[in-house]
C-alpha cells in the first residue's frame, strides 16, 4: 500500500490537539466551509488558520508558521479564582478561549440603552416589583443581563478536556458578557453563578478589556478574597435580600425531605426561592450532600439548566451583523437545543 502524507488540516488539527485544545473546541471552531477542496489552495489554508485563531484565541501568525508551536493571546488580561492543579497553557486556553467567544457573542448583541448595573438591593427590588413571582429566579437574572446588553450563555464546548470552570465574566472593552460552564438540573444553583458574575461587573471588579473566571467549586469563596467575598454578598443580596442568610435544620435529624418542604412552605413569604434557601442551608450548615438531595424534592421536574439559559440567549442574538462563519461557531458552542 503506498504511504498518503496527512494533509495540511491534519498537520494543523494536531498541533491544535498538542497545545491541550479539546475535541469539541476545534471541531466547534472548525469553519463548515472548509472541504477537502480548499486542500492545497494557499488562499483557503490562510483564511483557516485565521479563521480558527479568530474562535480559539490564537496567534494567527503562529498557526501560518508551522515551524511555530500555536500560541493563545490572552493570558496577562485575566484573573482566576479557586486554582487548583491548572498550569499556565491551561490558564491560557481558557481565558482565550473565553475572550474570543465573547467578541463573538457581543458582536452578535444588539445594543440596548447603556445603563449600569445598580447595587444589589436596587437591583432586587427592581426585580420583585416587575416579576410574576415573590422571589428572583435565573430567568429574572437573565432578563436583566440581556436588557443591559450583557450575552449570557452556557457552554457546551469547552476549550479543555476537563470542564472545570464554573463561570467567567468578559470584558471586551466597553461591552461585558458571561459564560457560564457550571452544568446542572436545579436553576438554583447556576442562578447563584450568574448572580456573582453579574456581581463581579457591578462593583468595578472586572477591568478593561480583561477576564475573570471563577473555576469550580462548591459555591465558596477563596478566604481572603475580597473580591470573591464582595460578589458573594451582592449574590446573596440580589437572591435572598440578605448578605449574610444563615439557613440552619430545625432538629438534630433534619432531613432532605424537611428541608424541601420547609423551603417551599417558607419561600413566598420570605420572597427567596425555595432551591436558594437549599443552598443557604448547605452553606450555613457544610452539610451539603443533604441541601442538594432537597433539590430533588424541590424541583419535581429537573431538566438541564443550559437549556433555558442557551434558548433565552437563542431568541437575544443576533446574526445579521456578523459573518456566517461567526454564526456557525456560536451556534456550535450554544449547543443542539430541545426541538431544534
């Protein structure tokens, strides 16, 4: 059998794969009008390069010179919170990854009129008085986010093979957007997420042009963060109208199912929604594994979560000012959604 050379596009999604880029990422970012065609055309290989380096955040001219390893762009612009054993090509692809999907999303949003987040208690109280519900749900936070021209969406392509990161806050200038990565079936816990985030944005933590991005964790602040202690209060202000709720069991033998019950019965009249005080009571008490099986009980019909937060972003975008090209990756990125 004779020996066939890889192509060009193999050589290139290999070194992409070298450099720690997942799968899902490339192919996401891989531009559909790309064919076996274009192989061997120096035109089409140069625009794929750049096309790629655009939606992955690389240097084009590192992926034009092959002799060259692929290098992110932005690395210096960004700040991480709850680090565990991530090194700093890791770092790099996340916080790249993250700044070129929010160029494309805010290139994608159409710009409302340019009004700053308030404090949280404004912000809670602006809420309740408009909402059809006592309390601020993740459709509430949403909403508010897409009328100041905030995109918010829910990764289902990451740049790494290990998801890890809960959310990240973008600023690509004057304009700001949200990717949230945090997956699960109750709102409650991705409405804290993006609560924190939009704290982040409101109190001036993200700076120009840089990124923020909290890694996983158990929705508890790094001690001696101030910055992470400031988004938890205004979260917790926006979600709860307190800044410090203190959710303790009521027996020794406090069960899930109590817990449940007792959020539902109480949630109206303390105008907090009920999978929040689960999660007040986890984080009050450290006795998590009994505020999470509540959920169960809380939310009769779980269903995942990105698929709300990514058809909302669905209907909020939109593709007439950016390139196919563009589209396509957003697109891929959002996910296959529910009926779709």
């Amino acid at each position: 059998m004779a020996y066939k050379p890889d192509s060009n596009a193999m050589i290139l999604r290999r070194r992409l794969k070298q450099i720690g880029l997942s799968d899902p990422a490339v192919n996401a970012a891989w531009p559909s009008w790309w064919s076996d065609d274009a192989e061997g055309s120096a035109s089409a290989e140069t625009e794929l390069r750049f096309s790629l380096a655009r939606k992955l955040g690389l240097d084009a001219r590192s992926l034009i010179d092959e002799a060259e390893s692929p290098r992110f762009v932005w690395r210096d612009e960004a700040r991480f919170k709850h680090l565990t054993t991530e090194d700093e090509q890791e770092l790099s692809a996340i916080s790249s990854f993250g700044k070129a999907l929010a160029n494309a999303l805010v290139s994608a949003t159409p710009v409302n009129q340019p009004v700053p987040l308030p404090e949280a208690t404004v912000l809670r109280a602006i809420l309740l008085r408009h909402g059809e519900r006592p309390f601020v749900r993740l459709s509430d936070l949403l909403s508010i986010a897409w009328s100041v021209s905030i995109p918010v969406v829910h990764l289902r392509v990451f740049p790494l093979e290990q998801k890890r990161m809960a959310a990240m806050a973008v600023s690509t200038g004057t304009r700001n957007a949200i990717l949230l990565g945090k997956d699960s079936t109750y709102p409650a816990q991705v409405a804290f997420y993006l609560a924190h985030e939009l704290g982040h944005i409101a109190l001036g933590h993200l700076k120009y042009g840089h990124v923020l991005v909290d890694m996983d964790s158990q929705l508890t602040s790094p001690v001696g963060d101030i910055e992470e202690a400031e988004a938890d209060k205004f979260a917790l202000e926006l979600l709860t109208g307190q800044a410090n709720l203190t959710v303790l069991p009521f027996s020794k033998h406090y069960t899930a199912r109590q817990l449940a019950g007792d959020a539902l019965n109480i949630s109206a009249e303390r105008q907090i929604e009920p999978g929040t005080l689960a999660l007040c009571f986890g984080y009050s008490s450290g006795d998590w594994p009994t505020a999470m099986a509540a959920m169960r009980h809380i939310y009769a019909n779980p269903k995942p979560v990105w698929s709300e937060v990514n058809q909302i972003a669905n209907r909020q975008l939109s593709f007439a000012g950016v390139s196919e090209d563009t589209a396509s990756y957003i697109s891929a990125v959002l996910g296959r959604l529910p009926g779709s």
